[in-house]
C-alpha cells in the first residue's frame, strides 16, 4: 500500500489527508502540544485538484 504525504499528515488516499486537515482544523482528532504557547497553527488549503502518491522509483 503506498503512502502519501501533504503538509504535516499522512494518508493512503486524497480522501484520508481531507480528513486529517478538517480533524486538525477542529481540534478534534489530534492531541494538544504541551510545552507551546502560541496559537495552533492553521493547516494550508488542500489544492483542489485529487491528490495522487508518487510511485517509488529505483
């Protein structure tokens, strides 16, 4: 299974990375950074296009 990466989240299909943004954009589904006294971070747009993996080549 190939694995994608965009911003801070990782993911196996387009659909997976939009999850993990709206999750990061809601403080619901990632922990709290302890230790950090500025403001979460807002997670980038994801381009509007789908996003694909890059097949690994040797």
């Amino acid at each position: 299974m190939v694995a994608m990466l965009w911003w801070n989240f990782v993911g196996r299909t387009d659909e997976e990375i939009r999850q993990a943004r709206e999750g990061w954009m809601a403080s619901d589904r990632f922990g709290e950074v302890k230790g950090y006294d500025g403001g979460s971070l807002a997670a980038p747009e994801v381009p509007a296009t789908p996003l694909k993996a890059r097949g690994r080549v040797r």
